[in-house]
C-alpha cells in the first residue's frame, strides 16, 4: 500500500510540473542571405522656355527612413528533449505553423506578452526611432488595422483582430502577411503569423513577411540590432 501510495504521489507530482511548463517562443538560428533596397530613379526633365507657364504631373518614390523588411522561410522541428538538448523524439515540419517574432531587446518576459496598442507608448517608440507625428510612415499611420488571424504566444491567445496590426503585401499589391504589434511591458515585439509557401512580395513563396523600426533620419547611420525567437505549432 505505501508503496503505491509514494507511487500516485510522484505521477501527481510530475503532472503538477508539467502544468507548469508553457511553449514559450525559442531563439531563432537566423542567416542573412539576401539584403536590397529600392534603386533611386534618374531625374526627369523638361525643357523651359522663356514666357510659358508649363503644367507638370509629377510622380516618384521616397525610400523610407524608418522601417527595415524581413521575409523567407522557415524550417523547424518540434521536439521531446531534456535540458542538456538529449532528444527523445522529434517530428520534422515541412510547412511549420506559428510565428515569428523579433524585438530590439534580447530579453523578453513571456509571461507578460500582451497587445501593444496604447497610442502614448506607440509615440514613446516613435521619438526613440526619429519618427515625426507628421510621418506618413509612422508606427500608429503602419500598425492601423484589427483583423489579424488568431495565434497563441506562450499559451495566450489572442483572438482574431485584438490586437493593432499590418498586413504585408503579395506580388500584386494586396495585403496578405499579418503582423502584429505586441509588448512586455518596456519592450516591443514585433509577431509575424507564419503561412505555408504564401505569394509573397517578389512574386515568390514565403513563409512570413515582417517589418521592424530602424532610425535612418537625417545622419543616423548606426544600424539596429534585432533578436529573433520563433513559436512553432
């Protein structure tokens, strides 16, 4: 009898652990493979005569000054291991599902994830990457829609359009990427929801498509450092 009485006490034990332990979201192996930006056109022209009074129609392109894009696709496994990373067993994903995050600080508290919608903050992150109230590329002007898909971050769900978000463009201009802006409380996180082999901007498949603030106003030249953890499913 005692000895099945130990025995329930230790199974009722190792659930009461288990319960315990949540998905949080694991660095990411990140590798650059590619990096672009948009070319600068040559100047038009016209020919001025003395006297006339000419109307011009104008168009062109400003790069933006605040925003770095990321996009590819993601390989991954889902796996039963200890913590010295001995695996028990794991199961490749082809096509994994979940989300990719990225933030400017390498330490996140999970436990505190939630949305980040609060107008005073997102001016807060304006000011620290050089964005004028006046920028059409702002953070409030990007991040201005609510229908995201659901997705869960360390077991929270956030549930379809709770929080602010963006939807990242395909090869023919419609917005099909969601990205979500969430926070820990001092720190912003940037979510993109991942897809499986999506038209993506280039006209080819991608998995995800994300943007992230960076300051290149005026004689800012220092880049910004990124960290990326990935949640798969």
């Amino acid at each position: 009898m005692r000895k099945i009485i130990n025995f329930v006490l230790v199974f009722c034990t190792i659930l009461i652990l288990s319960s315990l332990v949540s998905a949080l979201p694991n660095g990411a192996v990140v590798t650059n493979l590619t990096s672009s930006r948009a070319n600068v056109t040559s100047a038009g022209n016209d020919s001025a005569i003395a006297g006339n009074i000419t109307e011009l129609a104008i168009s062109g392109y400003s790069i933006t000054q605040s925003w770095q894009g990321y996009f590819g696709n993601v390989t991954g496994t889902i796996m039963l291991a200890d913590n010295s990373d001995n695996v028990m067993y794991n199961w490749s994903l082809a096509s994994p599902e979940g989300e990719i995050y990225a933030s400017n600080s390498s330490s996140v508290a999970w436990e505190g994830i939630q949305c980040y919608d609060e107008p005073t903050n997102m001016t807060f992150f304006e000011n620290m990457f050089g964005i004028s109230t006046a920028d059409a590329d702002g953070l409030n002007e990007t991040f201005n829609l609510n229908n995201h898909a659901e997705f869960f971050t360390n077991n929270k769900q956030f549930t379809t359009g709770l929080c602010n978000s963006t939807k990242l463009y395909n090869s023919v201009g419609t917005g099909t990427f969601d990205e979500v802006l969430l926070t820990d409380g001092p720190n912003i996180i940037f979510a993109s929801l991942l897809l499986n082999d999506a038209d993506g901007f280039d006209n080819n498949p991608h998995d995800f498509e994300m943007m992230v603030l960076e300051d290149g106003h005026g004689i800012d030249t220092n880049p910004t450092t990124y960290y990326f953890w990935v949640e798969l499913e």
